[in-house]
C-alpha cells in the first residue's frame, strides 16, 4: 500500500480531535507523520482540549462536529487511555467519511450511521517497525489516517470487526409529569448543553405551550423557552434550543456552569404549568 496520493486526487481533510493539549510536542509529532505521508494534505484541529482520558466528552465533541465536513474527511480521535493495553485500534467508515482511533467508544458517532463499517488496524500493514507502546496517536492512528486520505481502502488495514465499543447513550427520563436529563457538555461560554433533543422535547410538550415549559438546573428555576440568548436580562438563566439541537441552559453575561453550579452529569428537571 503506498502512501503516496492516487494520480489527480489531492489527499483528504484530516481533522485532529485528542486530549493532548498545545504545550507538548505530541499534536506537532502527528502532523509531522502527517504531512510526511499525506503531503498537501488539509490538517483541521477539531479540538486538543478533551480532559484527558475522556473518551465520552470526545466522542460529543465529535458527534457535533463531523456532519458539516465534506465527504472522505478523515477524522482522527486520540483520547485513549489504554494505549498500550489489549484495546484495539480501529478505523471506520461510515457516512462517505473515515475515523480512526482506540476501541473503546470515542468513534460511537461514526459506528453508530447507518451501514457504518470497521476493522482493526493491523499495525504490520502500516510500517516496518512496531508502534511505541505509549504513543498510538503518531506511530499508529496517524499513519492509518494518512493511508485513508490519499485513497487506500478500509480493507486494506486490517481485518473487519463487528463488535466495536459503543458508549451507551445519555437519554432523558420520564419521572412522574416531569423529563429528568442531565448537562452533557459545558462549553467554554458556560452554557451547559443536555441530553434533550429537539424531538424530545417535543414529544414531552405534545403540543404543549412552551411557555408553560418549567426548567430546574442548579440554581436557577427557569420559566418558558427562549429562542436566543439575548431574550433574557443580563445575569438571567434562560433555557433554549441551540444551533446542536439541544436542550441548552445559559445565563446571559455570564457562565452558567459557574453560576448555577452545574457540570457534566448535574440533573435538569422539565416540567409544565398551566397559564
């Protein structure tokens, strides 16, 4: 398998999600092999950010982000806590695009699409020597993803795997008249994304009045659903859709995670009141 680009196709996007942070050389080190492999490649950092070793944070983060990337994007998810163990290496397909990272649920987004396909990277298809021990992102997921960008198959990397780890879903719950779900994410403004979806919270209204909607998170009771951040006072809590279609809880000016006191895990409790 060559690593150079097939005649007239120019290498895919390669986006970079990991939780190595910027004050190390490691992202540096993937680009490197990068660009070594996939000269002219396109290189996108998704983010860098993802607390270490948080393969659910990561695979949010990459469930938000990989639908807006054109077709044969490859995606590259670092957050592996088990380099080094018995996890697999896997690439997938799925959507026209590839993924490439540890088994152990960071690719849900991808496996869960419709017709989504996986292998197992075999490292002796990749390079003469063996990967570090400690470092899959350069030796291992970068090469596997360089090959992906100039036009090799998911074939050619290893063998099909049909059981690959999928994160078990965060979902809302019914309890008694209310929907109880819980912060997912917070982003670095403060608003606190949940597990709602547009359609959940649909169906819990039924036609409903989202005026009537009630929302308990943290420390803030919040009445109706906004439609932008600006409908509140500053300082005020307001519940609204965001552009993920979610659940959000924000406070204009301010961090919301920090004010109410919420974070990843934190429950939020809907509820509806008449008049």
């Amino acid at each position: 398998m060559s690593g150079e680009p097939r005649p007239g196709r120019a290498p895919a996007p390669i986006v970079l999600l990991t939780d190595f942070g910027l004050a190390d050389w490691y992202v540096a080190a993937m680009k490197g092999v990068l660009l070594g492999l996939a000269p002219g490649a396109p290189l996108v950092d998704l983010t860098h950010a993802i607390p270490p070793g948080d393969a659910r944070r990561a695979a949010f983060v990459l469930a938000q982000a990989w639908p807006w990337f054109p077709a044969e994007t490859v995606f590259v998810a670092v957050v592996d806590p088990g380099v080094g163990g018995a996890r697999r290496a896997l690439a997938a397909r799925a959507a026209a695009r590839s993924f490439v990272g540890p088994d152990n649920g960071v690719l849900t987004p991808a496996l869960e699409q419709p017709g989504a396909e996986a292998v197992a990277i075999d490292p002796a298809r990749l390079a003469a020597d063996p990967p570090s021990a400690t470092f899959h992102g350069r030796d291992l997921f970068a090469p596997a993803a360089a090959r992906l960008a100039v036009g090799a198959t998911l074939a050619s990397l290893g063998a099909a795997v049909a059981d690959a780890v999928r994160l078990a879903p965060e979902r809302p719950f019914a309890r008694g008249g209310a929907l109880v779900a819980h912060v997912v994410y917070v982003d670095r403004f403060g608003d606190c994304v949940t597990d709602v979806t547009r359609a959940d919270l649909a169906a819990y209204l039924a036609g409903r009045a989202a005026a009537g909607l009630r929302v308990r998170a943290g420390r803030a009771a919040i009445a109706g659903l906004a439609r932008t951040y600006a409908d509140a006072p500053e300082g005020a809590a307001l519940a609204l859709l965001g552009s993920g279609g979610r659940l959000e809880i924000a406070v204009r000016g301010g961090h919301a995670g920090a004010r109410l006191g919420l974070g990843p895990g934190d429950p939020v409790e809907l509820s509806w009141a008449e008049g």
